[in-house]
C-alpha cells in the first residue's frame, strides 16, 4: 500500500492509481478499495487539517475572531474542489456522491466541543457589521426622507452607540473581555480605530461572510455545522432588543416597532446567509424569528406584570401587547409563566401584615381590570387572584374597608366609582338596588348572543377545576367581585 504524503492531490493520485491497478478484481473490491482509500484522503488531508484552524484557546468575541471559521471554509471548499477535479478527469464521477457522504461525515462526527464558540463570535462579528451597514443607509435614507422619530420613541436610539452597547453586553455574558469601549473612534461594526471610510473594513468582512455562507451552502454544511449556533445567536440577539425597549414603559406599544425591526434587520440577515433563492428555507426562520419576537416580549412583559397591573389602564398599551403574544403562541407554557409570575408577585408584594387592607384592595381592582383586558375568558384572573380573595377573607377590616369605599359620599376612592358605575350600566346581570347588592350570575352560554357567536369561544380546559361562583365571577362587575369575597354574605 502507498504511502500517503501529506499533499492533496498527490494523495490523490496515489488512490486513484492505486484503485486502477484493482480494476481486474471484482467490481465490488475496486470501489471498495477506492472507498477506503478516498476516505483516508479525506480524513488525513482535509478533515484534520480543517480542524487545526481551531485552537481551543483564542480572543473570544474580538476584532480577528471571526478569521479562523472564514479560512478554515475557504480551505474546506478548495479542497474539495482539488479532489472533485480528480475524480472527475479520472472518470472517477460515480465516486463523487461517495466522496461528498464520507466528507460531511467525517467533519461532523470530529467537531471539537468549543468549536460553538468559534461559531458564535463569527456571527456576532458578522451582525454587528451587517448592522452597521444597514443602520448608516437607514440613516442616510432616513436623513433623505426628512423622517420624524417614532411617536413612543423612549431615547434608545438617541445615539448611534446604544443599540450595540445592547449587543456588547451579550458579549461579555458570553465570556468576552476585549471589547472596544464605544466611542466615535472605533468603527462598532469592524472595530477598526477609525471611522474613516476609506479604512473602514466592514464592507470586506461583508463580502467574506456571504462568500463563506455560500461554500458552506455548497458544500452541504450551513445547517449541519452552523445552523444551530446561527439561531441561538439570533435569539438572544433579539431577546437584547427587547429587553431594551420594553424593560420600563408599559404605555406603549413597542411589537409593531421590533417587528419592523426584525423584518428588516434580522430577517435581512438571514437572506445573506441563506441566500435570496432558498425561499422555503427562508420560510421556515421566519417563522422561527417571529416566534423569537413574541416568546421575548411576552417574557420581558410578564416580568414586569406586576408594574403594570399597578399602572392600568396607563398600561393598556403593554396588556394588548402581551395578549397578542400569546394568542398568536403555541406554546402553552406562556399563560402557566404568567399566572405563577403573577400570582407569586402579588403575593410578596400585597398579601403582608405590612401593606394595609386599602391598598391591597385597590391593587386587586386593578387587577381585576388588567387581567380581564388581558384573557377576556377570566381563567387568568380567577386562578392569580384567588389568593388575594383567600387572604382578603381573613382580615379583619376587609369588610369595613369595602363598605367605607361604597358609601363614600365625595366618590373619592376608586371602589366608590365602580360602584356608581355598575348600578348604572347593570350590563353583567348585577342589581343594585337597595343596600344590598346581590349578584345575578349568568347562566352558562348566556355570553354567547346572536350578535358576537362568531367570537365565542368555549371556557379553557382548566376552568373545569374551579368551582361553580369562581366560574361565574368571571363576568361580574367588580362591585360584585368584591362583595362574592364573602360567597353569600350580604353587604348591608
């Protein structure tokens, strides 16, 4: 048997050779020979050599991070060429489709285990330099337009250095530590020292970042080897996004604004690396991306839901928000997050000798109204609140404090406006008259007219664990909400 040199195609020519003299053999030991010898080729001369570009040590998330992935493809690619080339002018072809099944095999089944982190640090280099492309001609275009800013517009992109300090600090929670502090000398994209155009580099890393993703697309690899990766980085890029936006104003709608930013940041992104022609493909992370969107902001919204249950109706803007996400979610764990989020929130804050039988009340009342906004079906409310009942029952003043607010003559406190406000409307079934208030509770289906069927939709499979006053309490006004705290005392 010969003896491998080291160099690609001479190796080569010693297999093909070497499978030549076989041709007298059966056929099935000359492509067997071949294979095997093929497979050696590949295993010493490409696959080794591939992986020799990544030393396990390196400057995670620096300005050359992104080389050794880009040159060790352009090194997979060419040498796939070379031996595609040989197999081709030895009328090898029938061995192409062997050739191509050992190749991916073989650099799969070696992946070194930090080989993610390489993976990772290349396509954050390459979105930050995407981004700074694409914000400069939104910029330019923008400035052309004579465009006003955005009506909620919070100031997080008051400079043009924000939006990336979101993305360094992903960076450094991945383990980075030399990143450039963000000035007006280094470029955010490329990190040169410099923002002069003419030694900026962000347009050649560009032009290598698509020629990379197309070898890879080529070669079979781009899902295989860096899919994953691409993804997770993408999610946390816009999980960054949207905790950025949405950490501390609920009176705005931000959704529309990160959706439009994802359509056009992100999503674009993701055509460079794909390629504009594998549509079906690019279908399939759309979807994935817009997933992302709506688990992030229901996320950063359901952290803060106690604030805004607080601040309703001032939060109606962040409520509508979330109940999107979660209608448009397929993923049952959103309503779970959010009545134990909920529910533990106001228990730590609320349900303690140290907050007075008041507030508590006026919280529960915002609540009530928040939570209905939120699931009309009130199986969220029933389920978060029934502590706060529990809790309410067993002070002492509960009862009095209900009855001062009704009988609130200066209609001052809020309990003393939904009162007023129930024996006027009377539209959930509710009798005021008198001074006893009484609930009237519909029967089941009675929520389904000839006016709204089309939007009925039936009680969710929890409710079937609450008992029969909870069930209806749902759709009582809030007056009668409070009184039911009792079940059937009367408030006299």
């Amino acid at each position: 048997m010969a003896v491998m040199s080291g160099n690609l195609a001479t190796d080569m020519n010693l297999t093909i050779a070497t499978a030549q003299k076989a041709r007298q053999q059966p056929k099935i030991i000359y492509f067997r020979l071949l294979e095997a010898r093929l497979n050696s080729v590949v295993k010493r001369d490409i696959v080794d050599k591939f992986w020799a570009y990544f030393p396990e040590q390196f400057d995670k998330y620096g300005p050359d991070s992104y080389k050794p992935l880009i040159d060790a493809v352009t090194f997979l690619k060419d040498s796939s060429q070379k031996i595609e080339k040989s197999l081709t002018n030895t009328g090898q072809e029938i061995m192409k489709e062997t050739f191509f099944d050992s190749f991916k095999t073989l650099i799969l089944s070696a992946k070194p285990y930090y080989l993610h982190d390489y993976i990772e640090a290349t396509y954050f280099r390459a979105f930050r330099v995407y981004l700074n492309i694409e914000k400069n001609s939104r910029s330019n275009t923008s400035q052309a337009n004579g465009d006003q800013p955005m009506e909620c517009d919070d100031g997080d992109d008051a400079s043009d250095l924000d939006e990336y300090a979101e993305f360094d600090d992903y960076a450094r929670s991945r383990g980075a530590v030399n990143l450039p502090k963000p000035n007006l000398n280094i470029c955010p994209g490329c990190s040169c020292s410099t923002w002069d155009k003419y030694k900026c580099n962000c347009n050649q890393i560009r032009q290598q970042f698509r020629t990379m993703n197309l070898y890879l697309r080529q070669l079979g690899l781009l899902d295989m080897l860096v899919g994953e990766t691409i993804m997770t980085v993408a999610r946390a890029l816009i999980e960054r996004r949207v905790a950025a936006k949405g950490k501390s104003n609920y009176s705005c709608s931000y959704m529309n604004e990160l959706s439009i930013w994802v359509d056009s940041v992100v999503k674009g992104w993701f055509v460079e690396i794909y390629g504009s022609t594998n549509q079906g493909e690019l279908d399939v992370i759309t979807r994935k991306l817009d997933q992302f969107l709506r688990d992030a902001y229901a996320e950063v919204r359901i952290s803060h839901m106690f604030e805004i249950i607080i601040e309703y109706p001032n939060s109606e803007a962040a409520i509508q928000d979330l109940k999107l996400c979660i209608e448009q979610s397929t993923s049952s764990s959103f309503r779970l997050n959010l009545i134990d989020s909920v529910k533990q929130s106001l228990v730590e804050s609320l349900l303690h000798p140290g907050v007075n039988t008041y507030d508590i009340l006026t919280a529960y009342i915002s609540a009530i109204k928040a939570l209905r906004a939120l699931d009309p079906s009130g199986l969220i409310l029933q389920l978060v609140t029934e502590p706060v009942r529990r809790y309410l029952k067993s002070r002492n003043d509960t009862v009095r404090c209900i009855v001062t607010a009704l009988t609130d003559e200066d209609n001052n406190s809020e309990l003393n406006r939904e009162m007023i406000r129930s024996t006027q409307t009377n539209e959930n079934g509710v009798s005021g008259k008198g001074g006893t208030i009484e609930m009237n509770l519909p029967n089941e289906g009675e929520k389904c007219t000839a006016m709204n069927f089309e939007k009925w939709r039936p009680d969710p499979i929890k409710l079937s664990s609450l008992d029969d006053v909870m069930k209806t309490s749902r759709f009582s006004d809030i007056v009668s909400i409070l009184v039911n705290i009792y079940e059937k005392r009367s408030i006299c």
